[in-house]
C-alpha cells in the first residue's frame, strides 16, 4: 500500500509530454507506421481464413456454430492488441532508453521516472488502440464485424493495451541486451499467441491445458474481443474484464518498481 | 549576499561495497564557475548525477538554490541546466525538434521556446542547422547543440560534465567562448572536465577529487603558486650527475622513466645554475601549470 502511495504521489499530467513525444515520431514515419497493421489481417485472414478455413469449415464456439473465417477474425484482432503494445515497450522502447538515451535526456527535465514509465505505458497502450482500430476497419469493409457491438473492442484494447504494455516494460526493466529478448518472446509471447483461443476454441484442450489457457491474459482478451465482434453477449464477460483490469493495475505497478530499480543506480 | 547557489554536505554515494563518493561537502557562489577535476573514478560524475538529481546519494545532502535535491526534485531540475557526458540528443527528430520537443518537458509555453531555440541555435552558431538530422552532426555541433538545449530553460545552475572531451581545439574554443559568455548573465557553471587548461581557462574555482574524496580546492593560479610553485624544470638525456645536483637544491625532484621533473621552491635562479653546472643539458624550464597540481596530487600512475 505505501509502494502504492509513493508511486502516485510521483505520478504527474507530465507524462502526457512522454507520450506526445513518441507520437510525434510516430506521426513524422506515419506512411511506414499505418502500413502494417492495414496488411496484417488481409493477410491473416488469407492464409488462416480462405487457407485453413476452407478445410475447416465450421467451428463450435458458445454453444453456436460459425465458419472459421468469422470465429478466426477476432483473435488476430486480439494478437494485435498484444504484439503493438509488448513490441512497443520491449524493443523500442529498449531502444530509447539504452541505445538512444531518451530516458536520460528526459530525466534532466522536471520529469521524474514515473513520468516516463507511465508515458512510455500509455504510448504502447496507443499503439494497441490505433492497431485494433485499424484492423477493425478492415475485418469490417470484409463483413466480420457486427455492429455497434464492435466498438467495444476499442475500450477493450485501451485496458489490454495496458496490461501487454506493462508486460513488455517489466521484460525491458530485467533484460540487459537487446538479443536477450527473444527469450521472453518464445517462453511467453508466442504460446500465448497460439494457445489463447485466437485459432481455434480453447475448449476442445485437454482439461490440463484448458486451466492453463484461462490463466493466460490474451486468453481472456480474446474471448472479450470476440464477443465484441461477433455480438454474441456474454456474462463470463465481466470476469475477464476483471482480470485484465487487475493484471493491467497490479503489473503497471511492477512495471514501474522495476523500472525505477533500473534506471536509478 | 545571497546564499550560495549549490551546498553540498557530506554527500555519498555507495555501490555495495565500493564507495564511489566518500562524503564530499562543498559550496559554490552564485555567479561563479567551478571545475571539478580528477582522474577516472574519482566520483565526479557520481557527485555531478547527485546534484542533478539522477542518483539519490546513499548519504549526505545536498541543495541548489535553497530547493532539495532529494525531497524537491521537479523545483530543482526547473532550474539547472544538464550537459550529459554522453550526447544524448532525440536521433528520431531534427535540431530545431530536438529543442521544441524539449522544451514541452519544462512545460514552457510554444512560442516562448520557439524564440528561445532561435537565440540559441544562434549563440552556439547551428542557425543555419536548423532542420539537419541529428546523425549529420559532427561531434562539436552535437556538443554545442546539448549546451543549447541545457540552456532552453534559462538554468540559474548550469552542470556539464566534460563538455569538451573528444572535440578538435576549434569546437573546444568555441564551447569555450559561450560558456564563458554566460558569465556575464551571472549563470553558475559547474564543469568536470579532465582537461587542465580547460579548467584554467573559465574555472574561477577548481576542486580536485580523487578516490572519492576532495583533496584540494581554490582559485587556478593560487593552486599552482602554493602546490608547485611557478617554474617546472624538465630534463631528458640527462647525466647521473644531475639529479643528484637537484637534489641539492631547494625543492622536489621527481624522475618519470627518462624524464627529469623539478619542482625548484626559489625558480627564478634555476636557469643559470644549470647553465652553469650543464651548458649542454636538454631541458625545458617552463611556467607551473595546473597539470602539475594535478599529477602531483593524484600521482602519475594510470587509473581507469
């Protein structure tokens, strides 16, 4: 509780300056930024839709039953929100803080490090907002989007965004180079990638795999995107909007205790 | 008189078992330029990092302009002015960003730093580099564009830590020039530098530090005058007989591999004794620098 204080009592609107100052780079390499995230669910969808789809057919999935094209569609939606915001908070902004010295310039300011932090949180938070919308627009001009529930999937990747961002920062705050990050991405990242019903429904898992998958955040983050998406309600909804909000709170404040830990010696 | 502009007591910084600062007190006038010299390691940049509020000090206190650098450290960093060792310029914006983006962080009005990052683009001659890449800087404009933009919040207390090293004799001067120009607006600097002419050149004060600790401080030439006093004898090639003649004579006699150093206490007669005694000696006879100070008081062997 009192880490909780002294952490809030160095929070500041300053951090706002931090963010604005990744969006300016991001707005002045905007053409080669927006680019990706246009092309990555036309391809997705492609390979995994038309390729895997026609193969598959049809999936069971709450009780329904849907092509593999529309059950597929929110889960890339869902692996975007998590690889934009722990790419954003581990490599580059490594790159800022170790190679281009970004932190330290910016530390000399009236700043403090929980200005930065939070910054640098809310920034890979943004770039999850902005990936999902933008995929959101796509999957909608192909018809996999129901509407107006889609919309939830922006407040969805505003509250994961944070989560995979903290993620990504705590991964920043222990890794000593930058090659060492490959690691955490092939232990972490890319089971929870394909093993958090992004897919294929995480219920036809063994039991054992099954506990393992709902422990897991994007399983959770997808199983929210999707009804979204879908507009398929449901009330299992408000426990994993619990847990990615806990998991968001409780690892930002990790985040930033750690990042402290590295940045002051 | 107004207190003075930084107070330093008993300050400390300790890595586990090493102490890098070993309770350091020291207090610097408002107005005045003070250079902290020492060898590799000896705790300057941990002590300037303190000041500047990067590093909590293990123990001690210390102040700027009456503002704690511990408990106040947003008010502090309002108004000092940083100069890194290390260049570390935004590379993903131009110059001119580089300060408007800057100065965001001081929360300073748009216009204000607009015409503030005009001024000094001017005063460190980069006007004309207005919208260069960083990458397309040489290392001396890279420097004078950090001093540029340590100055975009007008810092009562300016801090640089080797604010020349590894710029050719033409960017030196010139950083030189400018840091000497805030002078006269009555702005505090305080500099490491490793460069003995440098500090004799703008310090009104030097403090020498070594392992940690003072060991010396005042005014350039008073240091020189009182440590070595104001003529060096150097000699090379030399016979066995003359040290054994220099040590005869009032004064310290140092020998470095092939090379004689004396330290005569009465100069003024030295040349025509040794004119004298060894017409054919090779030998400079030149004025005490502060180089001297410093060798003496942290001896010649090498440090890293």
């Amino acid at each position: 509780m009192n880490a909780l204080r002294a952490i809030l009592r160095n929070v500041s609107l300053r951090s706002f300056r931090v963010w604005q100052r990744d969006l300016d780079v991001y707005l002045t390499n905007w053409k080669t930024e927006f680019l990706p995230p246009l092309s990555e669910p036309i391809l997705y969808v492609v390979a995994f839709g038309f390729g895997l789809g026609s193969l598959i057919h049809r999936v069971q999935y709450e009780g329904r039953e849907l092509t593999y094209l529309r059950f597929m569609a929110p889960g890339i939606v869902a692996v975007a929100i998590m690889f934009w915001s722990y790419f954003e908070t581990t490599y580059s902004s490594f790159v800022r803080m170790y190679y281009q010295r970004t932190f330290d310039a910016i530390l000399a300011t009236p700043l403090l490090v929980e200005d930065v932090i939070l910054g640098e949180l809310l920034w890979g938070t943004t770039k999850a907002v902005i990936a999902s919308t933008i995929m959101l627009g796509v999957l909608s001009v192909l018809g996999l989007v129901a509407w107006p529930s889609g919309l939830w999937v922006i407040p969805i990747s505003i509250l994961a965004g944070v989560l995979f961002s903290a993620v990504g920062l705590i991964v920043t705050a222990v890794t000593k180079n930058i090659s060492s990050f490959n690691l955490p991405m092939f232990l972490m990242i890319m089971p929870m990638f394909m093993f958090s019903g992004t897919f294929f429904p995480v219920d036809i898992l063994p039991k054992w795999a099954l506990a393992i998958a709902w422990c897991l955040p994007l399983t959770h983050v997808s199983f929210l995107v999707r009804a979204a998406v879908l507009g398929w309600p449901s009330g299992f909804a408000v426990v994993s909007v619990l847990y990615v909000a806990v998991f968001a709170v409780g690892l930002s404040a990790l985040a930033l205790h750690l990042m402290k830990r590295r940045l002051i010696q | 008189m107004s207190p003075p502009a930084i107070i330093a007591r008993e300050l400390t910084k300790r890595y586990g078992d090493v102490e890098a600062v070993r309770g350091v007190s020291f207090e610097v006038e408002r107005g005045e330029i003070v250079g902290f010299l020492g060898p590799n390691g000896a705790g300057k940049t941990t002590t300037v990092r303190m000041l500047s509020c990067f590093l909590p000090p293990t123990s001690g206190t210390a102040s700027i302009h009456e503002l704690d650098v511990c408990e106040q450290p947003r008010d502090v960093k309002r108004i000092i002015g940083v100069c890194p060792q290390e260049d570390n310029l935004d590379p993903d914006f131009h110059v001119m960003k580089n300060l408007l983006v800057y100065g965001r962080y001081f929360a300073l009005p748009r216009r204000v730093v607009r015409d503030r990052a005009l001024e000094l683009l001017a005063f460190v001659a980069l006007s004309d580099k207005a919208h260069a890449p960083i990458q397309s800087l040489s290392g001396g404009m890279k420097r004078r564009l950090v001093l540029a933009r340590a100055l975009l919040n007008e810092p009562r207390v300016l801090m640089l830590d080797e604010p020349t090293t590894g710029l050719d004799p033409q960017a030196r001067h010139a950083i030189w020039t400018r840091i000497r120009g805030l002078r006269s607006h009555g702005t505090t600097v305080l500099l490491t530098t490793h460069y003995m002419e440098e500090a004799s050149q703008l310090c009104d004060r030097v403090v020498v530090m070594d392992g940690g600790r003072i060991l010396l401080e005042g005014a350039p030439s008073t240091l020189v005058d009182r440590e070595v006093g104001r003529t060096v004898v150097e000699a090379w090639n030399y016979e066995e007989q003359l040290p054994q003649y220099l040590r005869s004579l009032p004064g310290r006699l140092e020998e470095v591999g092939d090379r004689l150093y004396f330290y005569p206490e009465e100069g003024d007669h030295v040349e025509r004794l040794l004119d004298q005694r060894f017409p054919t000696q090779d030998r400079l006879i030149r004025r005490a620098t502060l180089e001297d100070v410093f060798l003496k008081l942290t001896g010649r062997a090498l440090r890293d």
